[in-house]
C-alpha cells in the first residue's frame, strides 16, 4: 500500500550530539537526516526549521513560540532528555505538533550518581581527595562515616525516588520519604506526610522533585532550619528547586554537613561558558556539571526510545507516549486509508467530519477520539477511495489544528 507521504521527503534535524542510535533509526525509516553536534540559537533555528518535519534537540536548544511559528512543516519534537522545560508544550499544541520525551531512560544513571555522593559525602571522601591534591597527608576517621544503619530521606518518589528507594536499602540504610502524590512504597520505605517530618529524620536528604514552576525555591532558609545538624544534601533534580544563598549559609553554619550538587539555577550555554556559582569553592561540595543522567548507556536507551515513538507517530498516528497531546494507542492501518484530525476541543467536530464521509459514502472501519481541555484527536480509517475534494473539506472542518493522511 503506497503511503500518501514518501518517506524520503521527511526531513529530520538532530540537534546537541543526539546519539549515534537515533541517527540510524531515523535513516533506516528511510527519513532524510541532517546532525549536528552543537545546539542552536533561537534565530539559527527559525531559518533552520522551515523545512523540518521531526525536529530531536536536548536541554539547551529551545523551541520557542517564535520557532513554531517558523516551522510550518513540523510534525513531531523529539527531547532526547527527562525533562521539556526548553520546549513551549502549549505553542506545539497549538500547531498541532506532538513533543516526546525520554522520562525513564536515564533514570538508572541519576540513582547511581546519587548513591555514588552519598558514599562520597558521609566518608568525607571528597575532602582528603582535595587534600591529597593540594598535597596534603590527613589520614583520619574524622567526619568518616558508613551509610549502612543511617536515614535517607527522598523528597519526591516518582521514578528515580523509587530506584534510589531500593539500592539505598540495599545498601542498609532505612528509607522515608515525601511525595505529593499518594506514592506505593517499595520495599521497607517509609512514607511520611510532610517534608519537615522527612528533614528532622533523615541523615541524608535528596531531591527527586520535577519541573513544576511550584517547587521554585522548594528548598530555602526554613527547610534547612528543619534538618538534622550535619545533614548531608544532593540535589539531582532541578536548579531552581533549591534557594542556593540559603544552601551555602546552612553549609557555612555546619547545619549542612556536606552536599552534591548537579543542577543550578543559571547553567552555561555551551562548555565554552565559565561557570560562576557561590558553591564554588565550598567545603565537602561535589558540583557536577548537569551530568546526572549523561552516561553512555543512558544515552543509548534515550538513542533508542525517543525514536521509537516518532517514527510510530508519523507512520501509524499513534502518539500514546506524546507529553503535549491527548494519548491514542493505535495499530497500523493495513487496509485502507486513514484520516488524522488534531483540533480544537470544541461541539461538532466528530459529526460534521462523519457528515463528510458520509457525503461520499465513506464507509468508517475504525475510529477514535481523545481529547484534553483544549484539543482533541480524531482518527478515522476508512476502505472506499477518496478524492481530493474529500480532502479538501475535511482540511477546512472548523476548529482543525493539522490534518494529515496516511495511507
């Protein structure tokens, strides 16, 4: 069955070093795919775009409302990353673009790095690792401390919380933890209702918190008051999460015993920018570059997974992973053709479009309809032939975002 938009005429952009996976999945489909290592300005990027179909980038390029606006070819966003902050969600869906993430991928790598500081920071590893380098001989058991037996308190229990959850108790250590939402606890983990009950418990607290503009400044003054003298900080989630004067106050007064830190309010564009932060310098401080989930296997199942769920989008309309569009599930159309349809949530849709297919006695095989509070989705599968003028009035159904044909 001819598909009624060649694959060779799709035209892909691969942004900041995606990796080497993501490239070939998209070749093997037969896509036309251009790469590049580096990210790119917002104004690079708008005359970039025109052309695009499938646009894949990590967390410094940013698809902006003005980069929507450019891109009237483009169907799907790829973040090869957790996290979509850089991507305008409401612009694209506007447009009717789908955005999809990679949530899970690099989940593995963030929960290592995390036990890694923990180990580091309770030893005092660190330290008489600078020392030593300073030339330095401290050898003592000062400050030396086992993880097994003390508390971990994880504020934030979704994905990576949970794996955390379990290696820190294999490890010894007894769990508590908070989450907004009602949480399963694996394992012993302790749920408890309130952070400042998980502060004024725990031996060792780390962040594990998303992206919701709420948690700005979760951590500040206050809840550093409310912890454990000596406590041992990690944040692993987001920069803006943490009030960082506050952070290096509660180190300065000892409340802070050590901390590791992989994210920042204001982060460098590229790694030709210097980085200027007041932890600089403080003692017992792990500061890592953003690094949390960037390991080579994570990369590679990032390669692989963000890939997957375009492609599918693009060949089948199925867009169940998509983090800005209502979820649809959907097998290929093996007879047939099939007819897509994003819209505005608005009364009508669905009947003046089967008025439509009725008129040239479209006989509907399938069909399906998910809608948010703003747009909806509408797949209809059809058998008769159609004609253009079919496509003609189905393109010009009120409230239609992007209508696209298949088959």
């Amino acid at each position: 069955m001819a598909v009624s938009f060649p694959k060779n005429k799709i035209n892909v952009l691969l942004l900041e070093g995606v990796h080497d996976d993501a490239v070939e999945a998209f070749k093997n489909e037969g896509y036309n795919v251009s790469y590049s290592p580096d990210s790119l300005t917002e104004e690079d990027l708008c005359e970039k775009i025109k052309d695009v179909h499938i646009v894949g980038i990590r967390s410094k390029t940013k698809i902006t409302q003005k980069v929507v606006d450019s891109a009237d070819k483009l169907l799907a966003v790829g973040a090869f990353c957790i996290g979509t902050k850089q991507i305008d969600l409401d612009a694209c869906k506007k447009k009717g673009i789908a955005v999809f993430n990679a949530p899970y991928s690099n989940t593995r790598s963030v929960v290592e790095l995390a036990i890694g500081q923990i180990i580091l920071l309770m030893r005092s590893t660190f330290v008489r690792s600078t020392e030593l380098h300073n030339g330095i001989w401290k050898k003592t058991a000062a400050g030396a401390r086992e993880v097994r037996g003390k508390v971990l308190g994880i504020i934030g229990y979704g994905n990576i919380g949970k794996q955390l959850s379990v290696l820190a108790e294999a490890m010894g250590m007894k769990v508590i933890f908070y989450d907004q939402l009602e949480k399963l606890a694996l394992g012993n983990a302790e749920k408890r209702n309130s952070m400042k009950a998980v502060f004024n418990e725990a031996d060792v607290v780390s962040l594990h918190v998303d992206d919701n503009p709420e948690n700005k400044n979760l951590i500040g003054r206050e809840e550093f008051a409310q912890m454990k003298d000596g406590v041992v900080f990690i944040n692993l989630a987001r920069g803006f999460v943490v009030d960082i004067p506050a952070l290096v106050e509660a180190q300065n007064s000892g409340k802070v015993g050590g901390a590791a830190v992989d994210v920042y309010p204001v982060e460098p564009k590229s790694n030709d920018e210097p980085f200027l932060s007041e932890l600089s310098g403080q003692p017992n401080t792990i500061l890592t570059p953003h690094i949390g989930g960037s390991t080579m296997e994570a990369q590679k199942h990032i390669g692989n997974f963000v890939p997957v769920n375009i492609i599918s989008y693009i060949n089948t309309g199925s867009c169940f992973d998509a983090v800005n569009l209502p979820r649809i599930k959907l097998a290929p159309q093996k007879e047939g053709h099939r007819f897509l349809l994003i819209h505005e949530n608005i009364s009508g849709v669905v009947a003046e479009v089967n008025s439509i297919l009725a008129k040239y006695e479209m006989n509907i095989t399938g069909q399906f309809l998910k809608t948010d509070e703003s747009v909806g989705y509408l797949i209809s599968d059809v058998i008769k032939s159609y004609n253009e003028e079919i496509l003609q009035e189905l393109r010009a159904v009120k409230g239609k975002i992007k209508f696209r044909l298949l088959y």
